[in-house]
C-alpha cells in the first residue's frame, strides 16, 4: 500500500471525493514554490501533483509551457526538485506527491538512479506523459518494483480496443483526460465526462480521477460528482503567473478543493 492507496481507502470510508492539485516545481521561485506546494494539504488538497520543469513540454498548454520557463530560468533542475520533495516530506509525511513530467531528465539521469533518489526523497507516483505502455519495461515496471504508482493517462480518444493496454500496468489511480488537446485549453463538462468515466471503471478496480479543463469550484463539484475526484493544475499556475502572493494562491485552492470534496 502506498500513500496513494491510503488516501483513497481513506476518503472513501469518508465518503469523499479526492482533489488534486497540480504545481510546477520551482515556479515562480524555489522558495515561493515550495510556501505554496506546504500550504497545499492544510487546503484540502489531497494529492499533490508536482510538475517537473522541462524545455520541450509538449502535453502542456501556454501555461503551464510559461511555468516551466519560469522555473527553469530561476535555476530548477531535477536535484531541486527532489530536494523540494525532501523538505516537504520533513514536515508531511502523510500527502501523496505525485511527479509529472517527461521521460528525458529521467533517462539522462538513468533510471535506476533516478528511481532511487525519488523513492528516498519521497515521491509516491510518476506521471510520465510521453511514455506509451508499449514502453512499459523503461520505467513503468521499474517504478512499480522500487514502490512507486506509476498512474497513466486515459483520454476520449483512448477507445475499447487501446483502454486494456493502458490499464495493463497502471497503479494508484488513472487519470482521464477530460478534453482532447493540452492542458488549460477548454472547460470539461460533467456530462460529457460521465460515461467515459464509467466505460474506465468497468474494467479497472482503480480510482478514476479527471483533469483538464477545471477552472472553477462548480466545475471541480460537476467533475467530482461523475468520478473519484478532480485534478485542476492551469487555474492554479495562473494564478501563480500573476504574482499573487502565496495565501492568495492557497486560498483559490482551497476553494477548488471545498467544490471538489461537496460533491
């Protein structure tokens, strides 16, 4: 069991939904960064999805692309990154973090090495977007034996045929892709998210959680009502890009997770 599997066997007998949040690692500072990825649980936030910046993010809409800019250019790198995690983890050892990003930085760090300082730092799951399950023995497989989730990615075009394979050898949760295209690009609709979320349940035992096009409480309430919860990352980093101050940022959170959790 890991703090993926805890959390959702936990919210259940709660009769709750999960909220996730996405941030990007590093943006717009490290320090700043790591306030707002803290202030992230006593939110509501339940799951903790931490962007690892990288230059060619091609999965990601303008603004979430601008966030891993601005993280890279404020020196993130993956040491940081996992360093962020460490000071977390010193004082949380409860939240699930999950890392997203691309298989790159992973692979020129080597796989081995990498797996080793995540699962010591304190990660709990990977989302590596540009990794298909064909690829499954790179990563996926690897992550899975050193005690890491490896979640993959469900969208409107993965069909009946292709569903199986992505499901193969996906834990802790599978994440549906609620609109085609990037990220922060339309608005999801619950009732278009439904019978998708449904199809996926049918033949996985795992949680179903839907990201992408989430801006409002409402629509974090419309998205948690059809699924096991919802992820929201562009609405956030925006809010971020403007400069808000961290408790600004904590507060709109939290206001997505109250929409979320009242589902």
């Amino acid at each position: 069991m890991t703090r993926i599997d805890d959390t959702f066997a936990r919210l259940k007998s709660e009769g709750k939904k999960a909220f996730v949040a996405y941030v990007m690692a590093g943006d717009p500072d490290f320090d700043t960064s790591l306030e707002i990825v803290k202030s992230l649980p006593g939110a509501g936030v339940d799951i903790i999805e931490l962007g690892a910046p990288f230059t060619d993010p091609m999965a990601d809409g303008p603004t979430i692309q601008l966030a891993g800019q601005r993280a890279l250019e404020a020196g993130m790198t993956m040491d940081r990154t996992l360093e962020m995690v460490r000071a977390f983890r010193a004082e949380n050892t409860t939240t699930p973090i999950v890392l997203m990003g691309y298989y790159n930085p992973i692979y020129s760090r080597g796989v081995d090495t990498f797996l080793a300082e995540a699962n010591e730092a304190g990660v709990d799951g990977l989302i590596v977007v540009d990794l298909p399950p064909e690829e499954d023995d790179e990563l996926c497989i690897p992550a899975q034996a050193a005690g890491l989730n490896f979640i993959r990615l469900a969208t409107p075009t993965t069909d009946d045929k292709r569903l199986p394979k992505v499901l193969q050898n996906t834990s802790g949760f599978v994440y549906y892709v609620s609109i085609t295209g990037i990220t922060g690009s339309a608005e999801a609709q619950a009732g278009d998210v439904a019978p998708e979320v449904a199809r996926i349940k049918a033949q996985t035992d795992l949680p179903v959680i839907v990201g992408f096009g989430i801006k409002t409480p409402e629509t974090a309430r419309g998205i948690a009502s059809v699924a096991d919860g919802a992820v929201v990352g562009s609405a956030i980093v925006a809010q971020i890009a403007e400069g808000k101050p961290a408790a600004e940022v904590t507060a709109f959170v939290k206001s997505l997770a109250e929409g979320a959790h009242s589902a």
